[in-house]
C-alpha cells in the first residue's frame, strides 16, 4: 500500500463509521452530509478490500476485517493528533463535548456541580451524561470512544489500556422512616422483619447481601426493586420499607428526614473509581474534567 495515497480524513471519516455502524450517525457526528459519508465509505471499502460495513439484522454491522481496525486506527489518530496538534489553547477556547459513562449513584452527585464548575473554568466544554450498563460495557464504550470518562466499580481493569484511581471507598447505611417501627432498638431481626428496597438498573432482585443473610441462615423480603436511588427517599417517607443505599446516595437533608443507622452486620463498600482509555492522556478538555471530578469525590 502506498502511504502516499492515503487521505488522512478519509480514516477520520472510517473511525466514526466503525464506532456508530451506521452512515447517517457518522455524518452528522463528523457534521458531513450522508452523501459525502457514503461515498468514503465506498473508497475505504476500496482501500481495505473489504466490506467494512455489512447489512444485518437489526442494521448494519461491523465485519471481521472492520473489528480488527477499530482499536489501531483510533490509536493512529491519536498519534497523528499528537504530532500535528497546536499548541495548547486557553481552556476559556476549548469547545468538546465529554462524555462520562456513570450509575445513578454517582452521577447524582456529579452532574449538578461539575455543570457549575465547568461553566467557571472551561463554558466550552459540554457534557453527555450516559447510563452504565455493567463494567465490562463501560470498558467496551470506552475503548470504542463511544465514552470518555468512566465513573464505575472496576473489579479488574487492564492498566496498559486504561487509566483507573479510586476516588473515595463507600460505605453502606439503612434508612427508614423517623417514625418507623423498626427504629428503636435497631436489631438484625427488626432489619428483616420489614420490606426492602432494592435499586437495580437492571431488575435483579437479589444481590450478594442475600447470599451473606443466607450464610446465617436468614433471608430478606424485597419488597419493591426501583432503577434509580432518586426514587427511594418517596418510597421510604410514606411506608414501612427501609433501604440499604450508599452513604453518598442519601438526599443532603436525610438527617433531617429519616432515621439513619449503620447495618447491624458488617456489609463490604466498594471502591469507586475513575477511568478512561490511555488514549484520552492527552486530551485536555477530558483531562480537565477528571481533574474536577477528582476534586469533587476525592476524600467525601
């Protein structure tokens, strides 16, 4: 292959087709007509001696070929990026838009803050707040630059792709009504004598508590399984459900609003970490919002 004849924009143009697998998308991430993007489509086809890009069902996807050229062309135009790139522009001129893949908890508590700070430090920089869907699905977002920054519970993680800190360790708290029967003289039996909340994204109706209740021989009722920690401080206001929640999930009045007591047996926290792929190192609107992130979390 002649080097010579390659258009660099032309592998731009590939980069976005392989990450949306559909041309309409690219072109209006790239901000190209669909025209235009079916017709570089048709010379990268030419290019790689291969289809690239495939009907099937439910639309098009990406063939053997095309999955095999994802991850070094995106780490060719970082190169690139890297080598021709001016020099580093006031944050007040930087104009991107990052995309933080994050649960419920914790983009409860980001996304009001960082809006605020970002419009002090940088106002060009946009934010796309986007669902998790598991570890492993962030970890494929992000190595597709589909996302940028994750804020997620990171079990393994490879280093070599991946930049990963923890930024705070969270403890478990119970909630439940101020006035709830359950309150005084808090106990194990008293915890499991009343309906539980359960938060899952994904429905699941039992998590390892349930295991490490059924090792001493108890069990609990789920009482309701809700997608979102936003819901539960209604839920628990009105009713007898209590709620294990993360500490930082509880609403800034709960004090006030709810009686707050620690597991009456020892449940494991978690880490949460922040993490992007080793190609964003460089990128400095997404190195500039880790860094407010990392100040907001670090040390709660």
């Amino acid at each position: 292959m002649n080097l010579r004849s390659i258009d660099l924009n032309l592998l731009v143009i590939l980069d976005a087709l392989l990450d949306e697998a559909h041309v309409s998308r690219a072109a209006a991430k790239l901000n190209l007509s669909q025209p235009a993007t079916s017709s570089a489509l048709d010379r990268c086809r030419h290019l790689f001696a291969d289809p690239l890009l495939e009907r099937g069902k439910g639309g098009m996807r990406l063939t053997p070929k095309a999955e095999t050229l994802r991850d070094p062309l995106k780490n060719l135009l970082v190169g690139i990026a890297a080598v021709v790139d001016a020099p580093e522009e006031p944050l007040s001129d930087i104009r991107q838009t990052v995309r933080i893949v994050t649960a419920d908890h914790p983009g409860i508590l980001i996304a009001g803050p960082l809006h605020h700070a970002l419009a002090r430090s940088a106002p060009g920089i946009d934010l796309v707040i986007q669902p998790w869907h598991g570890a492993q699905a962030v970890l494929e977002s992000l190595a597709r630059g589909a996302s940028d920054i994750a804020l997620s519970v990171f079990p393994t993680i490879d280093e070599t792709a991946f930049h990963c800190e923890t930024l705070l360790q969270e403890h478990y708290v119970i909630a439940m009504r101020k006035t709830h029967p359950a309150a005084a003289g808090f106990t194990l039996d008293r915890w499991l004598a009343y309906p539980h909340i359960l938060v899952s994204g994904r429905g699941d109706t039992r998590t390892p508590l349930d295991d490490q209740l059924a090792a001493l021989q108890k069990s609990r009722r789920v009482g309701i399984v809700v997608p979102s920690f936003l819901m539960v401080p209604s839920l628990l206001e009105d009713s007898d459900l209590i709620a294990m929640m993360p500490s930082h999930c509880l609403p800034p009045d709960a004090a006030e609003r709810f009686h707050i007591v620690l597991p009456p047996i020892p449940v494991a926290g978690f880490p949460l970490h922040l993490a992007w792929h080793r190609r964003r190192d460089k990128d400095r609107a997404v190195q500039h919002v880790a860094g407010e992130l990392r100040g907001m979390l670090s040390g709660r």
